[in-house]
C-alpha cells in the first residue's frame, strides 16, 4: 500500500514537467526589453497554445531562465533572417500584475 501511495505522490507531484503547451511554427516579429529586465517576444500570426494568460499575444523569456542568453540569441538570428521557430510555452509570468506566456523553449528551424 505505502508503495502504491509512493507512486502515486510521484506522478501528481511531476505532472507539470509535461505541462509545455506548444506555440507552432512561427516567425520573430519583434523583440523589446521590459523594464522589468524581461524579454518580451512578439510573433507573427495568431496564438496557438493554451496558456490560460491575461495577454495571449505577448510571451516572455524570464531574465532568470538559466538557457536566457542562448534563446534570445537564437530569437534575434531568427527574427532578422526571417526564419521560422518553433517552441514551448509552460505556464504564465506575471510581470507587475498582467500574466503573459512564460518561453521555456525555442527550436531553430
């Protein structure tokens, strides 16, 4: 019995590991440092995942992403080549009280 709880403990408490809701293909339309120190990523297009955020539209690169440099160096190589991206979303990030699309990661395409 205790081994069954055990499991059971285990699969609750990791489910938001598999949470990432993907974004699709999409190309980097604008990139703007917040005030907060925050990446704010614009693409183009309509909003395809299923983050439940104030702002849809506008997703976020946390400052304290350990991955922050590498990603935002692909974000910007991709915007200004005009190439396609592909990532995930985990989540909303609360930037002084409006909730926004946390990027937990961006595939080059």
């Amino acid at each position: 019995m205790f081994k069954y709880l055990l499991m059971v403990a285990l699969v609750m408490s990791t489910g938001e590991v598999f949470a990432n809701t993907p974004i699709g293909q999409r190309t980097v339309s604008k990139l703007m440092f917040h005030d907060s120190g925050n990446l704010y990523v614009f693409f183009n297009g309509t909003t395809s995942h299923g983050e439940a955020c104030d702002d849809k539209s506008i997703y976020v690169l946390p400052n304290g992403h350990k991955h922050f440099s590498e990603i935002y160096s692909g974000l910007l190589a991709a915007m200004h080549a005009k190439t396609p991206v592909n990532g995930y979303v985990n989540g909303c990030f609360d930037v002084w009280g409006k909730t926004k699309p946390k990027i937990t990661r961006i595939d080059l395409l």
